[in-house]
C-alpha cells in the first residue's frame, strides 16, 4: 500500500467568469475541478485545498487568488489550474501572476498545457499559448460589441441599470406598475413647477423611493425629467441614435410637457440661486 508521505500536496485555483458558469460548460467550475481531480490521480497528488474566483480573466483584483498570493497559509506549494488561460486571458497579467507566484515558492501546473515537456522552448510555447488566448478574449469583447449594438439599433435592451419605472424581464425593459406610478407622478409635478428641487421635496413628502429605496434629490429628478424620450418609447445606447424601443412607453409623447417660457424663466432662477 502507497504511502501518504510519499504523495506530493497541491492547491487548486478555479477561475469563472460568470456565475452562470457553474455547470458542466467548457470552461465551467465543474468541468475545471473535474480536469485538476484527474490530473492529481494520474501525477500522485493529494489536493489540499481549493481556490476560486468569479471574475474575468483581465482583471487583477481577485479575492482568492490574492490569498494565496499574499496571504500566510500558502508557501512553497504546486498549484494546479485546469488551463493556462484561468489563470490569466492577458499576456501581460499572467507572467507577473506567475513572477508572484514564483516568489512565495509555488509552481504553477496547468494539466492541459504540459510546458515542461518542452525543454528550453517551454518559455517560447507558453507565451504563443497565452498570446492566443488574449487574442481570444478581444476577439469575444468585439463580437460582443458589435452583437448590443445590433440588438440596439433595433430597439433592443442591451445591458446597464435599468431606469425608474421599469425592470427587467424576458431579455428587455417591462414596466414596474409601482414604480411607473412614481415616474408619472415626477412628471406631472414637474409640469407645474418646473424645479427639480420643489420636486424632489414634493415627491418624498408623498413617500416615494428610486429604485435603490433612497430619497430623491434634485440631481436624482434631473436624472429622470431628461430621460424623457427613454419614457416616451425611444431608446438610446452608446453611439446609437435614439430609436423606437422593443418596449411599452410609461408616458405618452409630449405628455406633461411644460411651456418652454416658463421652463427657462425657472431654470434660470434655479442656476441663479
């Protein structure tokens, strides 16, 4: 019978981009633990502890790979992850990962890309390994780009916070009846005074909150009476032109319009005092 002291001991380091990413995909946390269990079965070695984040691959702060690379528990240990590009998708970022982790004595296995087995030309294949990878990964951010800024120029909701009034619900903006309640209330007080600040005391004295349940404040109210074409039906987003919106409006169009008379004499005043 095998024994235990003559086992090598192990960390395990799991990246996901995305909670969705949880299940049995490609690049899911269950297919990576599943690829890190085989590897220390095949190469004798005992998995001491697992590691992971969610988070994407181009970013630096990561809570638990930071434990091990600047905590006290980790030292002089092989970490094993399920392919190179978890650790890192930026070429930039996974050499100086790496140089951190060579610091505190730990090596860095990856059991998809054995670096090793290549000699002195180990360096050369890991640096065309993780080139390939960052070019994946700007290749992904271009097509998703280009994906919202189709889906927007047909009126489509494609990503950011979500406006008072509505939620979120099958792929796009649905109204919110609370809350439509409160945006058609702003914009008939705002009809008659014309004053954010007036507003924004009216509105809390009736007891209304904004979507995160705090008060409303001028800066809030302004936020909102210049949204109006988002509440008329016609949605906007980066470079897109407004269009008309895959959506059901909350105001009617020029609904609570005020006077452009009266609307600058106020805004004037405002700004004056």
């Amino acid at each position: 019978m095998e024994k235990e002291e003559e086992r090598k001991h192990a960390i395990a380091y799991y990246r996901v981009s995305t909670k969705g990413q949880s299940g049995e995909d490609k690049f899911g946390l269950d297919a990576q633990r599943a690829m890190v269990l085989e590897y220390c079965g095949k190469n004798n070695y005992i998995l001491d502890k697992e590691y992971t984040d969610v988070i994407s691959g181009a970013k630096e702060d990561r809570p638990e790979l930071d434990k091990i690379l600047y905590g006290d528990e980790v030292h002089g240990v092989t970490m094993i992850i399920a392919k190179t590009d978890r650790l890192s998708r930026k070429l930039q970022l996974y050499f100086y990962l790496k140089m951190l982790l060579g610091k505190k004595g730990i090596t860095l296995i990856s059991t998809q890309e054995d670096y090793g087995s290549m000699g002195e030309f180990a360096p050369m294949l890991e640096s065309f390994v993780m080139f390939v990878a960052e070019q994946e990964r700007n290749n992904i951010t271009k097509r998703t780009r280009a994906g919202r800024l189709m889906k927007a120029k047909e009126g489509g909701y494609c990503g950011g916070k979500i406006s008072l009034g509505y939620h979120y619900g099958n792929g796009g903006y649905e109204i919110d009846d609370t809350e439509k309640e409160i945006v058609i209330a702003i914009f008939r007080i705002y009809q008659k005074v014309q004053n954010y600040t007036e507003v924004a005391r009216r509105i809390n004295h009736y007891g209304y909150k904004t979507k995160d349940g705090n008060s409303f404040t001028k800066d809030s109210i302004r936020v909102i009476i210049k949204n109006r074409s988002l509440y008329e039906g016609r949605y906007s987003y980066g470079s897109v032109v407004e269009v008309k919106g895959r959506y059901e409006p909350i105001l009617k169009e020029g609904e609570f319009t005020p006077s452009k008379k009266t609307l600058d004499w106020n805004v004037y005043y405002t700004e004056s005092n």
